[in-house]
C-alpha cells in the first residue's frame, strides 16, 4: 500500500478514538479522493455558495450528494472537514 493510500485510509476513520456514523466516514472518503489541483484552488475565505460550486457535487437542496449516508451533510461541515483533512495531510 502506498503512502498516499495509507493516508486516506487513516482520515476516514480519523480522528482516532473518535465515534463516527456512515456519513462520517464516507464523507471523508470522498474528500480524500478530490484530486491534489482542486484541493491547491481551494480558498478558506470562500462563501459556502463558492465552495459547493468548487466541489461541483451538491445538490440544489445544499447538501452534498454521497453514496451511502445516514444524513444530510451541508457546507459548512464539509467545509470543516476538509480543512481538517488539509491541515493533517500538510503536517505529514
């Protein structure tokens, strides 16, 4: 297994010791695969309206359209966690 891989396998199930629902972990699944371009334009400082345009995978309703989830997932918790997937993935 790759270092890459390694890496997207620990943040869908990261942080560790922590509960997560299906939604959580197919959430940071598919953040993990948003190609290495996309993630270098992506800007903090954008609207929630902006970042739904960038990703190009959210519904009119707002939420984000993922295989097998539980519940909704909206902007602002996408937001949040792909900045944290950024954030450890720039520590490593």
């Amino acid at each position: 297994m790759t270092e890459e891989n390694q890496s997207a396998l620990d943040f869908e199930n990261w942080p560790p010791g922590q509960s997560l629902d299906e939604t959580d972990v197919g959430l940071r699944a598919y953040i993990t695969r948003i190609p290495e371009e996309q993630l270098a334009r992506y800007d903090p400082s954008w609207t929630d309206k902006e970042v739904a345009e960038w990703d190009g995978n959210f519904k009119s309703d707002g939420g984000l359209m993922l295989v097998c989830c539980e519940r909704d997932v909206g902007v602002p918790e996408f937001r949040r966690v792909l900045e944290e997937y950024i954030k450890l993935r720039d520590s490593r």
